[in-house]
C-alpha cells in the first residue's frame, strides 16, 4: 500500500554545493520558521566542528510539511571523509535530491554519492544551484549530469529525471533559468511530484531497519531508520538482528518521528516513516 501522505528524500551533493543552505530555503518556504524570525544560517549544523569548518559531517533529519505532506529530508555529508555515512543514510529514502553547482558542475564526491543512490534505484531529481553565480552554465552542468549518469549505468526511468535551477543563497526555485520565478514552490512541487511515496505493509510484521544511531542524554542511545512493515508501540517486544547476524531480545521505550527540525514522540508510527 502506497503512503501517499509521505515522501522520503535524500539531498547528495559535493562539499560546498548549497545543500544546507538548500533546506534551510525550504524549511523557510513550508512556513517552519515564523514570518521576520531572526534564524542563523546553516541551522542543520548544528556540530561545533560542523559550524567553523562550514561543511555537514553528520546527516540531519528534518521534515517539512507541504500540501498535506509530510516531506522527510535527510541532508547528507557531501566530503568524501564521511562517505560511509552518505551510504547508510540513502537506504531511508525513495529519492535524491542531486544537487550540482551551475559554475563547477559534477565533482569526484557528487560521482560518489550519485553512484550508490542510482545502484539502489533511487529516483534523482536534478538541482542545478548557484545560477545566480558569475560564470553559472546550466545548460552544459545539466549536459554533464545526464553523461555522467549513463556512465554510472542509470536506468531509462532514471534518466527521465525532472530538472530544477535554484539560487539557494536567493531563495528560489525555476523549471527554466529565465522564468523569474522568486520562490522556492516550483521544487517542492516536483517534490511531490517525481518522488514515490513509500510502498509499505502497515498490517505486516515490525521490520525497521536501522541506518544510524543519535545519543540523548535523557534517552541513552536511539536507533534511526526507517520502518518499512507494521506498526510500532511503546513497550512492545522485538527481535533486534545485529549486522553479523546475531539476535537478542529488546523492548521499544519510546516512539518518535522527525517533526521540523526535531522529533516529536509519538504512541505509534505508521510504516513508511522516518523514525527514531
């Protein structure tokens, strides 16, 4: 059964292509911050480290509400140093946002990160960024982006992908360069549009796959992926399967789900979402 109410989306990039800077346009779109609120940049970096290198080194989970959708974005390191991370996050969505500066164009990272979501058949749609910029030339990054898919053995569903040009420092989003659209709507939009909703079982047995772990001070460790089959509860009992295949008997304490910018508790979660 199709969750039409949901859609789950990865952002893969370079380092320094504008993915933070992309979601932070979106969140700003979708209303999560007050109209005139004073918001620093980069809200999704929230890591020291992250802050004074300027680059994202952990993936960060947000969801945006649009349309009656619930949009789950994972916003990925783009820095080959953290690629292992980029892998692991890719299983929790149906899509990718692949995003490429107008100026430089494919670079070694975005061949890495394209790779991986194309094997597992994630359904790309193409963000040409930074058109705003001196010497931007989409028409040719958006050439190089096809040659390098086809080189990456993309499929023909693939390749139909739908292309967006943005200026995400500008905050806004075209389906031509020049159409002078001021706005982000246009690929949220095509979000809706091109990204599948998550096929899933909600009557079926608990199977959640976990892709990272978050650490609360007041929780210890929490388990984040995606729930794929049937439905959680709190103080359930479940089989938890470790990655050499041992198993052991566990509980679920607590429930949660990506509400803007942080988690929201929850009694139950339906298939399909992003949980933690």
């Amino acid at each position: 059964m199709l969750q039409e109410n949901i859609r789950n989306i990865a952002i893969i990039a370079h380092v320094d292509h504008g993915k933070t800077t992309l979601v932070d346009r979106l969140l700003q779109t979708a209303g999560v911050f007050r109209e005139n609120q004073q918001v620093e940049e980069r809200v999704l970096d929230s890591n020291d480290q992250e802050r004074e290198r300027g680059i994202t080194i952990l993936s960060k989970n947000v969801s945006i509400r649009y349309k009656g959708v619930k949009i789950n974005v994972i916003d990925t390191p783009g820095h080959a140093d953290f690629g292992g991370e980029v892998e692991r996050v890719l299983k929790m969505a149906d899509g990718v946002l692949l995003l490429v500066d107008a100026y430089e164009g494919p670079m070694p990272q975005t061949r890495f990160v394209l790779k991986h979501a194309l094997a597992i058949n994630l359904k790309p749609i193409v963000v040409i960024n930074k058109i705003d910029r001196p010497g931007a030339r989409p028409d040719e990054v958006l050439d190089e982006v096809f040659e390098l898919m086809m080189e990456l053995g993309a499929t023909d569903e693939q390749l139909d992908f739908q292309t967006v040009y943005t200026s995400a420092v500008n905050g806004f989003a075209r389906l031509d360069p020049d159409d002078g659209n001021m706005d982000m709507i246009p690929l949220l939009d095509t979000i809706l549009d091109e990204i599948p909703a998550p096929e899933v079982e909600a009557d079926g047995p608990v199977a959640l796959q976990v892709c990272t772990v978050d650490h609360s001070s007041y929780e210890g460790r929490i388990g984040v992926g995606r729930l794929h089959s049937g439905t959680i509860h709190e103080k359930e009992q479940v089989l938890v399967v470790r990655p050499d295949g041992t198993q052991a008997a566990g509980q679920i304490r607590k429930v949660y789900t990506f509400e803007n910018l942080g988690k929201a508790e929850v009694t139950a979660a339906d298939a399909g979402d992003i949980v933690a």
